[in-house]
C-alpha cells in the first residue's frame, strides 16, 4: 500500500475592516459548513483587515477494477 501525504486546496479571502467579528466568524462558520473548509491560517493587519486562508483536503478516487 502506498503511502502520500495529504493534497489540500487552499482559499484566500480578505475580510474588511467594517465588518464586525460576529459576521465574520458567521461567514466562515457557513464555509466550513457548506463547503468543508477549515482555517488554516489568519492574519489581522494593523489597519483593522483581515487575511484569511482556508484549506480542505482534496480526496482522490482510485479506480477498484
């Protein structure tokens, strides 16, 4: 059996500044949900926005027969 490290897909979305921390956490709350994305990393700058980078793995189908 072969063994291979995970393969993932990543997505960066910016978050403004106006938008208050519940909407966010809302937004990426549905996401997760939806599309089976975690946060893999977030970076707040110092004018208030946000970087947020999601991750989901991405599952390849091997043929059986």
């Amino acid at each position: 059996m072969e063994h291979r490290e995970p393969t993932w897909e990543y997505r960066e979305l910016t978050i403004s500044r106006d938008v208050s921390r519940e909407a966010a956490r809302q937004q990426l709350t549905g996401e997760a949900d939806t599309g089976r994305w975690e946060l893999d990393r977030l970076v707040r700058f110092p004018d208030g926005r946000r970087l947020v980078r999601l991750r989901r793995r991405i599952y390849r189908v091997r043929r059986t027969a």
